[in-house]
C-alpha cells in the first residue's frame, strides 16, 4: 500500500477504514494477551498457597510464558513472511483462545505451568501483527499505528494487574482465566473476518536447529538462576547447567553464521540500530519485569515485612502506570514523526532509571510505589514505542515479520531472566512475620504464634540494584544508535 492514508490535517485519525479496523483488532488482542500474561502477578501469593509452592518455583508461571513467547515470536514471525501473515496469526488466535480455556481448572503447579507454555503461543502474534501493519501503512504512519499496538503492553498488563486481582479477591484466581475466554474467541472470529492477507512472501524453511540451540541455552540459564539457592551455587548440577548454557549460546552463534536461512538473521543483527535496539529491549523488558515480579510481594506480604494490603489494593498500584502509558504513546509517536525513534527510546530509558532510582529509595508507603510504578508506564511506553520503530525503520519490508519477531525474542529473554532472578533473591533474603495464632498458653502468652518466612526489604533492595544496573546499560545502547527519520517522502534520512 503505497499511497497516503488519510493524512491531511483535521482527520480524526490518520488512516482509512481498512487500516483502521486492522488496528483496532490488534490492539485489542495485544491487550488481551498481556492483560492475561499479568493477570496472574497480583494472585502469586495466593498461588504460592493454592499450589503449595516456592517463590523460586512460582517464578516459572512467569518464565515458561516468556520462554514459550520466545519461541513462538521467532517461529511465527519468520513463517509469516513465508506463508502470509494473516494465516498466522489466525493459527495462533486459535491455539491461543484454546489454550486459556484450559487455565483455570489446573489442579497442580505443574499443570499450571505446562497450561502457561501453550498460552506462550499467543506471544507469537506480536511480530505478526507488528509485520502486517508495516505491510498496510506507508512509513510516516507506522509511528502512531504502532503507539497503539505497543500501549497494549502497558495497557493490558495494567487491566490485568488490577482487574485480575479484583477477580482473584472476589470469585478466586480461576475465574480471572473464565473470564478471558469468550474475549479471546470473540477476537478470533474478529481477526478471522476483518484481517487482509498481504501478498509479500519469502521462499524459506524454518531453522529448528537453531532453535534448539537457543532455547537450550536459554532454559538450563533459568533453571540454574532459579535454582541455584536450593540446590548449592557450587553444586555440579548448577556448574553443568552453566556449561551447557554458555556452550550452547557459543554454538548458536558459530551455527547461525554458517546456516543459510538462520533463525537469528545475524547479517540484521550486523545492522548497527538493529542489534543496539535489540539488545537495549532485552535489558529495559528485564527492568519492566523487576517491578511487576515484586510490587504484588512487596504490597501483600503481612507487616513487618510487606504493607499486609489485599490483593486488589496491590492490583490498583499500577493503574498510573497504565495511564501513563496512554497518555505517552502518542506523544513518543510524535516525536518518533520529527525527531526519530532514538530520542524516544532515550528519553522512555532515562524515565526508568529515575523510577528505579524511587523504588530503592522512596517506598515507604503504597501511595510512594504507586507513583514510581506510574514512572515505569511512562518510561516503558517511550521506549516501546522508539524501539520497534527503529527495528521497523531499519529493516527491508519483506524481513520485517522475521526482525519483529527476534525483537521479541530478546525482550522476552530480559522478561524471562527477571522473574528467575528475582524469585531466586526473595527466596535466599527473608525475614519472619506473624501470619496466625494458636490459642494455647505459650511462655506466658495466652496464645503460641506462628511465623513464617516473606521476602525482606534486602531482597527488594537488591532486585531494583539489579533493575537499576540493567537500565544503565541499556541507556548505553540507546546512546550508541545513529538517529533516523522518516520524511514526508516515506524515506529514511
């Protein structure tokens, strides 16, 4: 589609019917798929009780969706350049619909988490629908299109932390799962009815070798950060795992440079803004899930340890960080149309650092949090948005299923660390609280107390460190990109 849409001064909105109903079912779904990726966070507490498990096992309700997603993304979005994209995305609505269906009648941590690996799936719509847009607007209209679609990521999340905790309090955490079902359906029959096919193809296979090789590397990383406090850090199993890691991340790149269709095109990762921009989403994506794995923690764990607040109130803490969101989407747009992504990106990672910088210092009350978590919605929707302009802007129209996709790839590998990490620091740094009573005599008391283990303020301190630190390299990428504009012509400058 070569020619303007709509975009003469006064229209209510800078594209056509067509393109506009094709916005509108993609953001819808994006929010969907993250609304039911959070949903869960606020309710992992109660998960923790229901399943009878560990923070650091919790972490893999977090991690095994990311890791799915991983794959998913880099799959899907190469097959979509190759069969179409409306196809797969369809493909992926499908199993997706039908795979949270299933969610809320898990009976153990197990099912759950295996329940979680096939919703993973639904990741994979990300770069599809990143690709069909790049496909149905010129350049100059792509900023503000994809504002929309990427708010979903902090739309979503935040309708999924507030309304799933609303539900998890009220009906149990199932009927958040019961709930999402006839949206997903609904939006399939959607997506069925209103997408439009594109007709560029590319003639490729799918390299499951590396593949294999990169989601190897990837789990025996999360299950040594994960585990490693349980099972010793000098054990031999977490030593093997960290061979195994990095030898098999040093064979994927050896591999992918030799394999004639690879499944990480490194010719695009030699593309300067490229590589920077995917690298800067692996390291701002791990931040982004610091917060979302320890405010839920931090708000409902009993006092003295936590503020002892119900799950919906620790739900509520993130809804000036959706509006944010909202409200920054357009405005990143708008900036990315005159000055170009990277002072987007800048300016979203430099908000981050400032709400990490009030996490270790300024949460001493649930009102404190609430306003750094409307920070993080700020800063992550700045550099969403620049970010999968500058992928978009840098890569050849027939490619842009396949470099969307690997830029899901490396914000999913930043998501699916976090949550490991965080898991494995609350677990190792805990401090008692009283959670009940036994009205028995008890050395003079009338009654025996019962403590148990939460993660202490140390552990927190240490995750926004952490947080803090991978900001900071992150900023280092940004600075490091060459600044690129689309001009009126639809040409890169």
């Amino acid at each position: 589609m070569n020619e303007a849409i709509g975009t003469q001064t006064g229209d209510a909105m800078p594209f056509n019917e067509k393109a506009r109903s094709t916005i509108i079912i993609l953001a819808l779904m994006g929010t969907l798929v993250n609304y039911v990726e959070t949903m869960v966070v606020p309710a992992l507490p109660v998960l923790s009780k229901f399943f009878d498990a560990q923070y650091s096992s919790l972490s893999w309700v977090l991690t095994i969706y990311l890791i799915s997603g991983t794959v998913s993304a880099a799959i899907f979005g190469k097959l979509a350049d190759i069969v179409g994209k409306k196809k797969i995305f369809v493909l992926l609505a499908v199993a997706y619909a039908v795979a949270i269906s299933f969610g809320g009648f898990a009976t153990s941590l197990g099912e759950f988490i295996a329940i979680r690996a096939v919703q993973g799936l639904g990741m994979g719509m990300f770069p599809v629908a990143f690709a069909l847009l790049n496909d149905e607007l010129p350049a100059k209209d792509l900023p503000l299109a994809q504002g929309v679609i990427s708010a979903t990521f902090i739309i979503g999340a935040s309708i999924g932390l507030v309304i799933g905790a609303w539900i998890t309090q009220n009906f149990d955490w199932q009927w958040s799962y019961h709930s999402a079902i006839p949206v997903a359906f609904g939006l399939l029959i959607a997506s069925i009815f209103i997408l439009k096919e594109s007709n560029l193809r590319k003639k490729e296979r799918i390299d499951f070798g590396g593949i294999t090789l990169l989601v190897t590397a990837i789990v025996s990383l999360l299950i040594l950060l994960s585990q490693g406090v349980y099972w010793g850090w000098e054990s031999p199993v977490i030593f093997s795992l960290a061979f195994l890691s990095i030898s098999s991340f040093i064979l994927f790149y050896f591999y992918e440079r030799v394999e004639r269709e690879p499944f990480i095109d490194l010719k695009l990762l030699g593309i300067r803004n490229i590589f920077l921009a995917n690298f800067a989403g692996l390291f701002v994506s791990g931040g982004m899930f610091y917060l979302f794995y320890t405010i839920p923690t931090l708000l409902e764990d009993p006092y003295p340890v936590g503020f002892g607040k119900d799950v919906f109130t620790a739900g509520l803490t993130v809804v000036p960080g959706a509006i944010m969101g909202i409200v920054v989407a357009p405005i990143a747009a708008a900036i990315i149309r005159k000055k170009g992504p990277k002072l987007a990106i800048l300016i979203g990672t430099a908000i981050m650092i400032i709400a990490f910088i009030l996490l270790y210092l300024n949460r001493g009350t649930p009102i404190s949090i609430t306003e750094d978590a409307g920070f993080i919605g700020a800063g992550t929707a700045f550099v969403f948005v620049g970010m999968i302009n500058m992928i978009i802007i840098s890569t050849p129209k027939d490619s842009s299923g396949m470099a969307t996709g690997m830029n899901t790839v490396f914000r999913n590998i930043g998501a699916s660390i976090a949550p490991a990490i965080s898991g494995s620091i609350e677990s190792q740094f805990v401090s008692p609280a009283l959670v009940s009573i036994v009205p028995l005599p008890f050395g003079g008391m009338p009654y025996v107390p019962v403590f148990e283990n939460f993660p202490s303020q140390q552990s927190f301190n240490l995750i926004y460190i952490i947080g803090l630190v991978t900001l900071l390299i992150s900023l280092m990428f940004s600075l490091s990109m060459k600044r690129v504009v689309v001009n009126e012509s639809n040409e890169v400058i």
